[in-house]
C-alpha cells in the first residue's frame, strides 16, 4: 500500500493529467439531448396526414386557352393554376363566369369561352319579359262599382303606356344611367345593364358611345339597337 502511494505522489502529474482524460470520456458518452416527447410524434403524424390528402388530379382545360388538353396537377391547386399550365388564356378569352380561385377536383372540365360565343350565348337566351296581365277575358256585371274599377285599371294602363313613351324617347347616359333606365334600352337586360355600370366604375367613363362595345355581351348587332339612343 505505501509502495502505491509512493508511485503515485511520484506520478503525480500523470495521475492527475489521466484523471482529466478520464472525465472527459464520460462526458463525451453520456447522451444530454432531451428525450422525444409526443408533441413532437403529433407534428410528425399532421405532417404525414397532409401529405396523405393532397393527391394528384387529372383535369380538363379546353376552350381559349393557348395549349388545351388534360393535365395532371396537385389536388391543392386551383384552376388559374390549371389554366397556367395549359399556355395561359388567349386574347379572346372570357372569364367572368369563371371561379378561377376554385380548388381542383379529379376529372374536372375547364372550359373557356370566348368573348364571341359569350356574346351568342346571351343573344340567343335574352333575359325574360314577362307580359303583362290583363283581365279582358273575364266577364263582369255592369254594376256602377265595375264601371269604376274599369275606369281606374283604365286609367293607369294608359299611364304606363305614356310612361314607356316617354322612356322610349329619352337618351339615356351611359356615364351616370340608373340600372332601371339602362334596362329600357332594347336589347338591354338586367345582366347587361349591371356589366355597363361595372365597366364604366372599373375602367372610368366612356369617352364615346362606341365604347359600349368593350362591355362583355354587347355585340355590334345590340350596338346598332340601342346607338340612336345612347349619349356619354
């Protein structure tokens, strides 16, 4: 035992130099890092089940675009992305019945129109007018109170009759017209009147009657109805 001690108060250096080295080898195995706790195991399963319901889906495109055809994308994606990838639209394309903002889904149908065939579209199916009804076929008694009820109904037929004459002469400004007095131009429905109104607070006033033409749906042959009675 003092032979031990003797060796070691003579290596005194060395002993402690090794005794330096020693701790730091356990330092360098012992594992500090913290241990996985399950929030972490949730963020990995989100992750995995998002990339789960986002599949691939196969969609469409035709119509006025530059490259029509059917495309594969991500069933994140919408349809401005579908349109992109198939050249992007082309000069004469109409999209304001169009969602572009739409999510894709698998076997969708993504049909452009045309300016052109919009403008067939709202020609061949003009906003309804209904007539007006009338009581003509319906026979009454010749009591005083029908005679005065014929009177009134009459008297304010013969008012609206004026009051249609009197629109019917009147120019309408197609810079500050009303929706109600746009729609008593020929040719000229409640979807039509609503996309003047929109053209003029997007793109300013008309600086001519021409213009007019610029709105999506009015053609030159509704141009030709409605020229005489139109100012700015």
């Amino acid at each position: 035992m003092n032979n031990i001690l003797n060796k070691i108060k003579e290596n005194k250096v060395e002993v402690i130099f090794a005794g330096i080295i020693l701790i730091i080898l356990l330092f360098l195995t012992v594992d500090f890092s913290a241990p996985e706790t399950n929030d972490n195991k949730d963020v990995v399963v989100e992750k995995e089940t998002d990339k789960e319901s986002v599949k691939e889906v196969k969609v469409d495109v035709k119509g006025a675009v530059n490259k029509p055809g059917v495309y594969t994308l991500k069933s994140d994606k919408r349809v401005i992305d579908a349109i992109n990838m198939a050249g992007g639209l082309t000069g004469e394309a109409d999209t304001s019945l169009i969602n572009l903002s739409k999510k894709l889904t698998d076997e969708m149908v993504i049909d452009i129109y045309t300016k052109a065939e919009m403008q067939d579209q709202n020609q061949v199916c003009p906003p309804c007018e209904c007539p007006e009804l009338s009581d003509a076929c319906i026979e009454s008694s010749s009591s005083a109170s029908d005679v005065s009820e014929n009177d009134s109904e009459s008297s304010k037929e013969t008012t609206k009759e004026n009051s249609k004459q009197t629109n019917t002469n009147k120019k309408i400004s197609i810079n500050t017209g009303t929706l109600e007095e746009l729609q008593t131009l020929d040719g000229i429905g409640e979807t039509k009147a609503k996309a003047i109104i929109g053209y003029r607070e997007t793109n300013g006033a008309f600086k001519k009657i021409e213009e007019i033409k610029n709105v999506s749906g009015i053609g030159d042959s509704t141009y030709e109805k409605i020229k005489d009675r139109i100012t700015i």
